[in-house]
C-alpha cells in the first residue's frame, strides 16, 4: 500500500451507493490534511478500514472522514479537547474569535465526542475480550493444572480437574439428522390393494392360459382417454 490514498483503495471498500461521491478533491483533501506521514497513515488506513458504518447511507462523506479523523487522535493518546481542535481547527478558531467561552466549546467537545457516527466507529476499533486477554485464559488454564496436580485438598484437586475439562473439551461435532417418514393415507392403501388385485389378475390370466407373459409385459398399466390439449 501507498503512503497515499487513492480513489480506487477508497472506493473499492466503500459501499455500493457510496462510491459516486468520492472525488480527487476529497481523496486529496485527506492526503493533505496533516503534515506528520505517520499520522496520516494511521488515519488513511482506519478511513479504510471502517466504511461498514456508511452503509445506511445516513451519514456525509465529509462527517466520515472527520468521525474517523477524531477517533484516530483518541487512539494515539489525544484527550477529547486536543483531538477535537486537531480534528477541527478552523472551527475552533471561529470560536475562539467569536468569544465563545470554554464551558460552550466544552460542551460541543462532549456532544461530539458522544455523536452516533463518532461511537460506530469507536465499536469498529475494539479488540473482542477474549483475544485481548488471551494471555490471561492461558495463565488460568496454567494455575488450573498446577492446583489439579499439586493441591493438598482432593476436592481442589478434583475441581480444577472438573475445570480443566470443560475448558479443553473437544468442540461438538454438529450433528444433522435427517428424518424421513412416509405416512400412509387413504390413497396410498387403495393404491398398493389395486395394484396387488391386478397382479393377482394378470397372474391368473397367464396360468389359465388366456395371455402369455409377454403380453402381460408390453402392455401398459394405466390407460388414458381423451384427446390432448
């Protein structure tokens, strides 16, 4: 991957409706945004990586690029505040210009920071619990066995013996059964009778010497009046 973005990265992993509104003013705009190729690249890379919340289509390119923006100073260690104003700094010198006070531009930093897009994409950069403490799944599995081979007790001994199994127990292979019943109805009993007494015919007719089997066998068994529509 370049160290800078191009249409074709941002719109291969945008959402259908959404690839018509990217531009090489707005793709350049981002390239250009910071001075520091680090930075820029962390932000290039989250700005690709969490388009799954543009999906809904509710939400401006523009807020987008600015929610991730945000997002990526808080993940480097920036406070609300420092992340906010990197992330806007022509509206902060509007306020600031304005007499806004710190209390209000506290206030906005909040709101933002709170905001439905700026949180879905918080949501996208958490770590699930069970990968971020791997290491501590393992650490317990390692007490577990030590107190199930050393313990004084029997009974600590036979529960961390009990937990160890549940924890490293094969996964259950899925099982699939199919069941498949025939239910005999009305039809199906007059159906086997019919075909039995015409067995029953034919056989007699051959033994009393009317037909051979050969006729019996080329002949067909249901005959259908009537023209064909």
């Amino acid at each position: 991957m370049t160290d800078v973005l191009t249409m074709e990265q941002f719109q291969q992993v945008l959402p259908t409706g959404m690839k018509k509104v990217i531009n090489q003013e707005l793709v350049d705009s981002v390239n250009n945004m910071l001075e520091d190729p680090e930075v820029v690249k962390v932000i290039r890379e989250h700005m690709l990586s969490y388009t799954n919340v543009m999906r809904d289509g509710r939400f401006k390119m523009s807020s987008y690029i600015s929610a991730v923006k945000y997002v990526s100073f808080k993940l480097m260690g920036d406070t609300n505040r420092k992340a906010y104003i990197r992330t806007f700094p022509d509206k902060y010198t509007r306020f600031t210009a304005a007499g806004v006070s710190e209390k209000d531009i506290a206030s906005y930093i909040t709101a933002y920071n709170k905001s439905k897009l700026v949180n879905l994409i918080y949501e996208q950069t958490l770590v699930p619990t069970h990968v971020l403490n791997a290491h501590l799944f393992q650490e317990a599995l390692n007490c577990q066995a030590d107190l199930m081979m050393n313990a004084n007790s029997e009974k600590v001994r036979s529960d961390a013996a009990n937990s160890l199994l549940t924890h490293l127990k094969r996964p259950e292979t899925a099982k699939l059964e199919l069941d498949i019943s025939v239910k005999e109805d009305s039809t199906v009993t007059a159906l086997r009778e019919t075909t039995m007494a015409l067995v029953n015919q034919q056989r007699k007719m051959i033994q009393d010497g009317f037909v051979h089997a050969g006729q019996i066998a080329g002949s067909k068994l249901i005959e259908v009046n009537g023209t064909d529509e």
